[in-house]
C-alpha cells in the first residue's frame, strides 16, 4: 500500500547496458496503465505458450529420441534471451 503523499515513476528500456539503464534514470515518467496492461498480457501468453509447447516437445521429443524419455523439455518465449545472462 503506497500512502497518496509518494510519487512512483517508472524507468522505460529495452537494452539491459549501462549507457540504457543510465539514460532510463535519467528520465523517468509516470507509469502508464495501457503499457502495465500490455506486459500483463505479453505474461499470460508467455505462460499459455509455455506450457502448451512444452507439452508437445516433451511428447514429441521423448517419442523419437529414446535418452529423452522421462524428461520435460521445456521451451519458454522468455529463457531464450535469458540464457545470455547464464
């Protein structure tokens, strides 16, 4: 719960870097509703995309490749930019 007395900005980016974070600081805006709902719904499909992928590799994989059989195989629209942090 934020008292009515604070104020909440949002920095905007697109590139995780120094000179991207620094110049997002450096102006920062009100939050916009539209772009919260926007993320919200770039989650969701994420998810449904997720698990409906995931279930298809882990049948379809396990089918053909014998060492896959009992294990998940995962795809997620997400862990592919995220492996560059790994």
């Amino acid at each position: 719960h934020l008292s009515s007395r604070k104020s909440v900005l949002r920095a905007r980016f697109s590139v995780v870097s120094p000179a991207a974070l620094l110049g997002a600081l450096k102006t920062l805006g009100e939050p916009d509703v539209r772009l919260a709902a926007a993320v919200d719904a770039r989650q969701e499909l994420d998810l449904r995309l997720g698990v409906a992928w995931t279930r298809y590799l882990t049948r379809r994989l396990a089918g053909r490749f014998g060492a896959l059989r009992g294990c998940l195989v995962s795809y997620g629209p997400c862990q592919t930019p995220a492996l560059g942090f790994v």
